[in-house]
C-alpha cells in the first residue's frame, strides 16, 4: 500500500495541475472500488473550480467550491495527469476532465482505492475525526507519544502505525524510524522512556521526509503522479534487507512477524 510519502509524492505532483482548473466532466467507469463511488459525483462536480489539493493522512483531497472529493490509493492505485483523449486502460476507472484539456485518472488494478464525496468540514467526516495528528506538524513531538503510551502493552512497532496516535506511519517507515531511534521493534510502548520517545518521533519525522524528498518507496506497483518509481527503497536501512549486514554494526539484520507484519530490526543495534 503507498504510504505517506508516497501518497505526498503524488499530492505535490497532480497539484499545480489542478489548482484553479474547473471540472468539465468526471467519467466513472468502474463504479465498485473499496466503498461504492457516488452515484451523481458527475452532477456534483460539473462546473466547479478546484481550490486546493491537499493530503490528509493518506488520502488525497480536492477542494472544491461545494466541498471536497476524497481519493485514497488503496494497495497499488495511482493517479496521474494525461491528455483527456488518452484511451483508458484496463484499470483505469475514473478520470477528472479538466477545462484545460486534462484529465486526473485513477488506476486501480486491485479496486481497493476510494473516490468519495464530501460537503462538510474536512475534519469531521467519519474518515478523519478521530485521526491522531500528522507526524511533520508541530502537534507531533516525544512528549505526545510518551503520554499516549502510558500502560499500553503493545509493541511499539503497532503503537506508532495507530492512527489514532499518528498518522502514516506505515509498515516500512515504521522499522527504519525504530532503527534510527535504536528501539526494538517488540519492546512494550508504555516501558519506554520520556527522552527515547523524543528521539523517536524525531526519527520519524526525519525519515518520512527524507522519502519525500526521494519521491517515496519503490515497492511494489508505486508510481508518482508522472508515472516515475520512486527512489527511497534505494536508502533504506533495514526494511527488507533480512540476512544483509547492518549499516551501523555489521551484525546480520533480523525479521519477525509483529501482529502478522514483517519487522526487520538489528538485534545489537536495537534495545
């Protein structure tokens, strides 16, 4: 599934090509994604100007004058902007046409990605009210996770992919931020200290950027918004790399499953 940075990727990649650009018709040709897509988007949207394109946790917003349509990518989606007469593919299920002869297209070969529809406040539909904050935000710091972690028994690893602590930070971004911290992914979130979990979410923040700078993971079917992979997978230090050698110490890096997901961690580099 993209990730935050690659769900960001793509946000900074389709924006300047929407921004102030009027919907002329939204073409829907697979109507069963994740969730059903709404019966009279085309009616909804014709005629109205795009304001801002924005991603929030990991979907992707268009603002619009009447309120807002949210895209999510699902396991392997992506979107891209092509000339409005391109011919669809195979899994290309809905595309944005655009006033300017563009067109923002959705493929989706796996149909787990969503287009839905909103009209009121970004922050109270049932998707987002109840999300912990972003992690680059200043709402995001140490001190946050620390008191959010008090008594909890789970591994850190689950604790800081909830999103109801923070958002998007998913499975790869997960293991290399614990390994930057120097925290086992398995130690129990509410035994670790006030200071390591600042370094912790420093981390985070450190690596997710660093990803979008990069242009996100080259995992799997990801492509950014002009068909391009992206380049972090090139970076990373640990995610994948079971048996290799540990950049820091040398020692062989480890996989385990934690709550049915791959972890690779380093077991002299992590405590």
């Amino acid at each position: 599934m993209p990730e935050l940075p690659e769900v960001e990727t793509t946000c900074r990649g389709i924006q300047p090509h929407l921004i102030d650009k009027t919907i002329q018709q939204v073409i829907v040709r697979q109507t069963q994604l994740r969730w059903p897509v709404p019966e009279n988007l085309h009616e909804t949207l014709q005629g109205q100007r795009i304001q801002a394109v924005f991603r929030h946790a990991k979907y992707i917003v268009l603002a619009v004058e009447s309120g807002c349509v949210i895209l999510h990518l699902g396991m392997s989606g992506n979107l891209r902007i092509i000339a409005a007469d391109t011919a669809a593919a195979k899994h290309d299920h809905i595309d944005f046409v655009l006033s300017d002869g563009n067109a923002l297209r959705l493929n989706d070969p796996r149909k787990f990605g969503a287009v839905l529809w909103t009209d009121q406040a970004i922050n109270e539909h049932p998707l987002f009210k109840d999300l912990g904050p972003e992690p680059l935000s200043l709402q995001f710091d140490g001190s946050l996770l620390y008191q959010k972690s008090r008594n909890r028994k789970l591994a850190v690893k689950n604790f800081i992919m909830d999103s109801h602590i923070v958002v998007g930070v998913g499975n790869i971004y997960a293991s290399e931020a614990l390994f930057m911290a120097g925290i086992h992914p398995n130690r129990q979130a509410g035994k670790i200290a006030a200071k390591r979990y600042q370094t912790l979410a420093d981390t985070i923040k450190t690596v997710l950027q660093q990803a979008i700078n990069q242009g996100g993971t080259t995992l799997k079917d990801f492509v950014n918004a002009q068909g391009k992979p992206g380049y972090f997978q090139q970076s990373l230090a640990v995610y994948g790399r079971t048996g290799q050698p540990c950049l820091q110490c040398g020692q062989p890096i480890q996989q385990i499953k934690i709550a049915q997901r791959s972890s690779f961690f380093c077991k002299q580099c992590q405590k």
